[in-house]
C-alpha cells in the first residue's frame, strides 16, 4: 500500500509526463551545442596530464573550507583570479549554481531590494527564494524604463540597497544584454550593486 507522500509524489509525476515536462537523464555523446563546457577543457588531454603531474593535496576538499577543506591552491587559484579579472578579490564556489545561490541569498538584507531582469537564470531565482530581502520585482528584458521605474518607485520610500540582477548573455535564451547602458543608469545611484552573471570569460 503506497503511502501518502508516494501518491502524492506520483501525481506530481503524471502531470508533469501530461505535460510533457518530465525530465529524464540521458547520456549521450551528440555534438556539444549546450554545455558549459566552452573551452573543451573538460576533455583537454593537455590538461589532464598537467594535472596529472602536480602532486594534488588530496583528492576532495574533506569538508567545507571552515572546518578542514580550506587549501593554499584555493588561496592562489583565487589570488590569480583576481589578479586576472583586476578584481579587488574572488572567493571560488563549486558550480554557477552555488556562485548564484550564495550571492543572493546572502548579500540583500532585510530592506533592501532586487530587481532583476525578467529572463535571469533560475539559479538566481533560487539565490532570491533564500535571501533576506522582502523586496524582489522583475523589469522588463533589457529595459532601461521598466527597470528605472523599479529604482524610483523604491527609492520614494525606502533607503536601503538596490541589487540589479542581469546577465551578460542570456543563456537560456541566447541574447546579449545591454550591459552599457545598464552600467550608465545604476552609476547614477547611491547605494545600487549591478549583480553579472557571467557565463563566458571576456565575451563583452
Ligand atoms: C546564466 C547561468 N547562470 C548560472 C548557471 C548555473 O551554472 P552551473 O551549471 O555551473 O551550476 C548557468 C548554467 O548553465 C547559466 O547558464
């Protein structure tokens, strides 16, 4: 006799295969139009010897970087990082997903708002979901007006900080964003963080 949740579980199933929308895992070896894997890195055998021929520090972290995972190579690796993108610091996450999640689940506080372009990824949706803002609306896609009606009409009652939410190609979609003038409209404002996910290294 199946139990409660298991019923409920397997409606949730039988709409989503009415639907369509039951998802499925599959391996396949099929030309690569939809990785992340931009580089090829992934199957590079330059890279794997080179790997290979360091001695690594073991071979998993052991635990999260506050109790016993913390290393020199993740210190250099996120010096390096930094020093590439001439950024003040980076700080490593283990996938899109996490980098997304952390940011927006940590950095909006009570007060604060969100705004975020209406075809960012659901990583950041989940990120938004966790945070502590109460304030999170959508602007239209790549709309200056729609997202400077957002900042205003906040900015009329509350002081807190605002966080735009974009990316620089939109990669469920395909299209770029207007980065520039985005750019241009959130420097005209105190306390406002334009949030970039990005997904290629130096395509804009
Ligand atoms: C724009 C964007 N952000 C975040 C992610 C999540 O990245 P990851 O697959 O590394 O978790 C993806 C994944 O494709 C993405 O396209």
């Amino acid at each position: 006799m199946p139990d409660k949740l298991s019923e409920q579980l397997e409606r949730i199933l039988n709409n989503r295969r009415e639907r369509h929308t039951l998802r499925k895992l599959k391996i396949n070896n099929l030309v690569d139009f939809s990785s992340n894997d931009y580089l090829g890195l992934a199957h590079s055998k330059e890279l794997n010897q080179t790997i290979q021929s360091h001695s690594l520090n073991g071979l998993g972290s052991t635990g999260s970087r506050l109790l016993s995972g913390h290393s020199q190579e993740s210190v250099e690796l996120e010096q390096f990082l930094a020093k590439f993108h001439k950024a003040p610091d980076a700080l490593l996450f283990n996938s899109g997903f996490d980098a997304n999640y952390g940011v927006f689940s940590c950095l909006p506080q009570p007060g604060d708002a969100i705004f975020y372009d209406e075809l960012i990824h659901a990583s950041v949706h989940a990120g938004m979901r966790a945070s502590q803002s109460k304030i999170i609306k959508p602007f239209i896609h790549n709309n200056i007006d729609s997202l400077l009606v957002l900042i205003n009409n906040y900015k009329n009652i509350h002081s807190g900080n605002i966080f735009i939410a974009v990316e620089s190609l939109y990669s469920m979609d395909g299209c770029w964003s207007n980065l520039k003038e985005i750019v241009e409209l959130v420097e005209k404002f105190e306390n406002a963080f334009l949030i970039i996910d990005e997904v290629i290294p130096n395509s804009y």
